[in-house]
C-alpha cells in the first residue's frame, strides 16, 4: 500500500492550464475516486501519478518519497485504461503473463501468479480464451488481472467501466470494491459518473472545469454537506435558490423574492461568520429532502406551493418538476417505498412542498 501527495502541482499544454496548483492527498489502502466534467485535469493527474507526465510546477511524494522525475517502471504503480489496451492475438494466460514474461521471470512462477491472479478475478476457466471470445465485462477483469499480477502499492483505473452497460457496470462496480477490500492496495478511480464514484469510494475529490479540486470527502460528506456551490450542483440534483439573511423575532431568516421567508439552521447561525443581516445567499436543497403533498402539512417550519408541471417515472422513484415561480422550477423525487397509489398527483395539481430546516445547505454568494 502506498499513499499519493500532490503539492502545490501545475500542468499546461500548449499553454493551456489542466491543473492548477493541484494540492491533495490520497490515504493509503483507500479506494479513492476524483470526480469531475470533461477537461478538468483528471486523467492528466491520473498520468502523473503514473510517470507518464511531468509536472512543470511542483512535487508529487508517494508517501514520503518524492517520485516528482522517477520513470514509470520505477513507481510499482499499474493502470487499468478505459479501452483496456489487450492484446487480441494472446489468451487470456498470455494477456495476464505479459508484464512478468518481459521481465524474464521463469516460467513456474508466472503460472502460478497467473492462476492465482484469475481466480482472484473470476476468470479461471477463460484462461486459454483469446480476447475475442470474452465478454466486455471479463475484458475489463483480464486487464485488472493483467495490472494486479504485479502487485502495485497503486493501481489507477481510468474510467474502466465506460464501455459497459449499466446493469455490467453495476455488477462490476460490486466486484471492484470487494477486490479493493481483499488486496488493501490504493485504487485511485477516475470517473465523470458520479454513481459509480459514491458507490466505490471511500474518499473522493471533486475536480472543477479549471483544474482545481473543490473539495475532498467521504462520499456521504461530499452529498450532503457540499462547501461550493459547483459541488452541490455537480454531485447528484439539488435545487438552487436565492436569498437575502432578514432578522425576525431575535432570528436569523432567508428572505427568498417572491416565496417567502425560511429559517435558517440555528448551527450555521452560529458558527458561519458570513450569515450577517443583509447578506446574499444560496440555498442548496435536494430533491428527495423535499416532501410533496395536496396540502399544507404543519409538522414542517418550511413550506411554498407549487404546480406540477412535468414528471418522470424512474421505477424507484419518480422526479417531479414543480413550477412555484414563473422563473423557476423545483424538482422533487418521491420515493416508491410500497405499492401504492394513495396520494397520488399528476401534472397541473397544485401541491404543497416542504422541507425541515436542517435539510439546507447554504453558501455565501
């Protein structure tokens, strides 16, 4: 196991910034995933890690040893790429063997690294395949075999389940952490699907469009306590509204034009120097946090009204659009937690939306 520290990185091409000033750190033994929109640096960061580039600024350390100029075959870290780069004329065995056949290692031993290898990936009996003969998903566990048979202290998968459809990408995404959880080697995942990396991640980073990491988390504390709003937005589906702090009644509250007035958390009232009378704000709040009836519920301190005017049927759930201002438009997801159609709505009802007051994440505009 190894861990991965980037500091103070910068990488340009052709005079164009990809990463800038890139601080961050991966944990050893974790499965870590970096997530963001296409340009913003992550496969490029992924290439650093791995030697295949250089940084014009700054210093990358596996764990204590600065790797900034050690060639690749130096860095004992592999990659799994997103087009698997197999050799279609070798067998699975030869595909797998490859790396420790250049290396002249003598052949007992490749054998039993192999078998060793494919069983840990589900592919024993594949073993005299050619590539051709296999499915995408038994590809995509010839190249992890093919990178683990080295036994990387990293191993760096570039958007590895791209070409899969969503139920294989699903059983993989399964068979990915339970492998992780086996070796304990750090993976480092690169992803624009922000399913696969909550489902896989124990800590993820979240990249912006210009190269910058916009915070580090678990995934739970990335989904629900976002500290930009590009996150909030970028990871999963809130909603976004504006608004001005107002005190009422010894209280800080957001005044939102045209909808009302809301409570504010009474931690953040506290503790977030920025939520002073007069303020501009934006409030973060998640579909599935929103609770939608025919009418007014009292048990919640928050509520406006609203007009269905689109739905979505997802099987799970169903995403509701919700027109409460002539410029703006809620979404709600309801769950399917039993088979029922009581309370049911359809488009032009005019329905109530609700939210508890901790449900909100605000940021200062």
């Amino acid at each position: 196991m190894m861990g991965i520290r980037f500091e103070q990185v910068f990488k340009a091409f052709n005079n164009e910034p990809v990463l800038q000033n890139l601080n961050l750190e991966i944990p050893s033994g974790s499965f870590f995933a970096i997530l963001g929109p296409s340009g913003s640096g992550k496969t490029t960061l992924l290439r650093l890690i791995a030697g295949f580039e250089q940084p014009d600024k700054g210093r990358i350390f596996a764990d204590d040893t600065d790797i900034t100029e050690l060639p690749p075959h130096e860095r004992h870290v592999n990659t799994v790429f997103q087009h698997y780069a197999l050799f279609p004329h070798l067998n699975v065995f030869d595909n797998v063997a490859y790396g420790l056949m250049l290396r002249g290692i003598h052949q007992d031993i490749i054998r039993e690294k192999v078998i060793t290898t494919l069983e840990k990936v589900h592919l024993s009996r594949y073993a005299s395949k050619f590539i051709s003969q296999l499915s995408g998903g038994q590809q995509q566990r010839v190249a992890l075999a093919r990178a683990l048979i080295n036994q990387p202290d990293v191993l760096l998968l570039d958007e590895p389940l791209a070409a899969l459809d969503f139920k294989l990408r699903e059983k993989m995404l399964i068979e990915l952490v339970e492998l992780q959880d086996e070796l304990r080697t750090t993976f480092v995942y690169v992803t624009h699907d922000q399913l696969e990396a909550l489902t896989v991640a124990d800590y993820m980073a979240i990249m912006n469009a210009h190269g910058q990491v916009e915070q580090v988390g678990t995934p739970m504390e990335i989904y629900e306590f976002p500290i930009t709003v590009f996150v909030a937005q970028f990871v999963g589906t809130t909603n976004i509204l504006y608004g001005t702090v107002v005190q009422e009644g010894g209280k800080k509250q957001l005044s939102i034009a045209e909808l009302g007035t809301f409570t504010i958390p009474m931690h953040e009232q506290e503790e977030i120097s920025w939520l002073s009378e007069g303020a501009a704000v934006v409030m973060s709040l998640r579909p599935e946090k929103i609770e939608m009836s025919l009418r007014k519920l009292d048990v919640y301190p928050n509520c406006i009204q609203g007009t269905i005017e689109g739905l979505m049927y997802h099987g799970r759930s169903t995403q509701y659009n919700i027109r409460v201002l002539p410029n703006l438009v809620m979404r709600v997801f309801r769950q399917h937690e039993e088979h029922s159609m009581r309370d049911v709505v359809t488009y032009d009802d005019i329905v109530y939306l609700h939210w508890h007051t901790d449900s909100v994440v605000l940021f200062q505009e």
